[in-house]
C-alpha cells in the first residue's frame, strides 16, 4: 500500500484558517438554541416547500444548468439584464468564483478584519494573498486605511455590509467615496448577505452604486431571509463581462433543481410579502433585544444584520461557554468576541436572561 504522506497537498493548505461552523444545540435539560450561524428561526413558507416537493418530480433530471429562469427573475428584481446575474451555490461559492474569475496566483485581496470568515480561507485557496485591513474601534470598515491598502497587486476588494460579524453597516456615500479612490480596475464586491435586516430608510442604495461604477459586484444569499441555507444558492449582480467569467468557471450545475425552485418560489410577490414581514419582526427584536442589553450596561456596537456581537476580548471563551452551559449556543471568535444570532423569541429572552446573569456573577 502507498502511504498516504505520498499524496501531495498544495503547500497553500498549511496556511488556511479552519471555517468553524455553528455547533448544533445538543439535547439536554432545558430549552437548548442554536444561535450560531446567522440562520432564520423560521422554516421556509408553504409555498416554498410545496414548489420544492414538485420539484423532486423531475429531480431524475439535471438542473437549469444556467439557472435561466432564475435568472430572468433576479434580473427583473434588480432591474438588470439576465445576463448580469451569476448564480452559485450560495453567496459563499460565488465569491470563490470571483476569485476564480478575476485573482491569479499572488494577486491581493483587500477585505475588512474581522469580517466574514471565509474570506481568507477562500483568497488562500484560489492562491491569492489576503490583505486583512483592521477594522476601527467601533468595530467597522477602515475605509481609510482600505483604500490605502490597494496596491497594484490588488485585484479585488470585499466589503462586507452590514459586516458579520460585528454588525455595522456602509452607507451610501461612503461606498462612493471609497469607490472614488479605487483604480477601474480592482473589482469591488459588496456582500450584501444580511441586506434585508437593514433598517430600510438608511440602507445603502447599492443599486444606483453598482449603476455607475462597471467594477462593483453586488453579493446576494437566499440563505438568510429566505431561510434557505440548507439548499445552498445565492447570486452575483454583475457587469455582463464579470458575470459570464463567473459562469465559466463556477461547477457546472452547483445550483440543483430543488434550490432553484425554492429561490424562485421565494421570489414571488406574496412569498416575498411573508419573507419581508419576518425580516421585519427579526429587525425588531433586534432592536429590543439590544436595548435591553445597553439597559444592563453592555456595549455592543451597532448592528444592521439579524446577529449582535459582544466585543468581550480575552473573556470572548468564557462568555460563550456560559451561554452555552444556559442553553444558547454563540458562536465565539477567539479572544476578539462573540455572536449571537437574533432567532425566535425564546432564545432572545434567554439571551438577555443570560446577559444578565454573566453581569451579576
Ligand atoms: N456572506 C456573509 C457575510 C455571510 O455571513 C455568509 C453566511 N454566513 C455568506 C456570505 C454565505 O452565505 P451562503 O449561505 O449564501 O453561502
């Protein structure tokens, strides 16, 4: 038998950080919630669900291999031409294949730190070199120091709004201003992810940014106010030359059938209506939950997206552990902080019973 150190590994591996994904909430005494990975508390509508059911009728059959009916909608919804919508397995494979499209090996990518953690794992396995930028005190972009960071090696920048996982969010005339000092030719991707957890009246008009600037790359999930991150679909809106490279070079039918019906389902007015009504009342709880919490004394940094964050340092470890020995799983990031995903209402009131225990201890 060959010995398995014989198989060569791209040295690149050694360097790559691990994805820790949420733990599932383990059964035991008490209410037990995961709170961990930024998912909806709610199952996908009925109509969803019952277009997933047909579906599987002709799950035999390999998928729409360009997602071209999704793709009609999604240009309808964003009032663009099919042909600038690039769809994936999730907002997460698209940004892989945008690094597939527009890095070469050694190329830079610029992103805000701590942002979203596949960042690095993905610039370091399509042999790119991240260029981590530290976010501010107030735990948002340096746009500043971004912008400062673009060398001629850079061909891409993330910027992650509202950015998980510390919550704020860009505006729309400090993307501008960013954009204004970016050479045409660095791609700009804005991961809208948590977009709709935004409080509408101050989100950033990313529409009429991605109009006027050909290099701007819109990122968008089903995975989050849809609730459908088990079916793993999400898209680009792009210029029609970025969004046929992502074509070329993402898996040839990553977005199965029952992903696609369930996104165009989701798409529908009424559906769209239900979707809306939940995000709001995830907005809501957001905002009750954080009052409650500064009310304890705690300070957390503004949050746009369906998550808090607790900035807790080196006691980051200890927090979550106690959360979790409460019932609520975080998800904790080193000794930089912790999160907590909004969920339903009896996970948010176990989350501020727990806060306050952790203060009175
Ligand atoms: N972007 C951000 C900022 C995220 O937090 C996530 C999910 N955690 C994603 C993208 C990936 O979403 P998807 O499930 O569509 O791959």
């Amino acid at each position: 038998q060959i010995p398995s150190e014989q198989i060569r590994l791209r040295g690149a591996l050694e360097a790559l950080p691990a994805y820790v994904a949420g733990k599932p909430a383990a059964d035991g005494a008490g209410p037990r919630f995961k709170v961990s990975s930024n998912e909806s508390p709610f199952p996908p509508p009925a109509a969803v669900r019952e277009a997933v059911i047909t579906a599987m009728d002709s799950a035999n059959r390999y998928p729409d291999m360009g997602s071209a009916a999704l793709r009609e909608v999604l240009g309808a919804l964003h009032q663009v031409d099919p042909t600038q919508i690039a769809v994936s397995t999730g907002s997460v494979a698209v940004s892989g294949d945008l690094l597939r499209a527009v890095v070469d090996p050694g190329d830079e990518v610029v992103f805000a730190w701590r942002s979203f953690e596949a960042y690095p794992i993905l610039v370091g396995s399509h042999g790119g070199v991240s260029v981590p930028v530290p976010l501010t005190a107030t735990f948002e972009h340096d746009l500043e120091a971004m912008a400062a960071a673009i060398t001629d090696r850079t061909r891409l920048v993330l910027l992650c709004t509202p950015n998980n996982p510390t919550g704020p969010s860009l505006s729309t005339e400090q993307i501008r201003e960013f954009l204004a000092r970016v050479p045409g030719d660095v791609v700009v991707a804005l991961d809208e992810a948590y977009r709709e957890f935004h409080e509408p009246d101050t989100v950033a008009d990313t529409a009429a940014i991605f109009r006027d600037h050909p290099n701007v790359v819109l990122l968008r999930t089903f995975s989050k106010m849809q609730g459908l991150a088990g079916l793993r679909i999400g898209y680009a809106v792009a210029h029609p030359r970025l969004a046929r490279a992502l074509g070329q070079v993402t898996v040839p039918f990553g977005a199965g059938s029952l992903a696609q019906a369930a996104a165009l389902a989701s798409c529908e007015p009424e559906v769209e209506e239900e979707l809306e009504r939940r995000a709001a009342w995830i907005r809501s709880e957001r905002a009750r939950v954080a009052a409650a919490l500064r009310e304890q004394g705690w300070q957390l940094p503004e949050s746009q997206g369906n998550f808090l964050y607790f900035p807790m340092a080196e006691r980051s470890g200890e927090f979550a552990a106690f959360a979790e020995q409460r019932g609520l799983v975080l998800r904790g990031y080193g000794d930089d902080g912790v999160r907590a995903t909004i969920a339903e209402q009896e996970a948010n009131d176990l989350l501020i019973e727990i806060c306050r225990a952790w203060r009175e201890q």
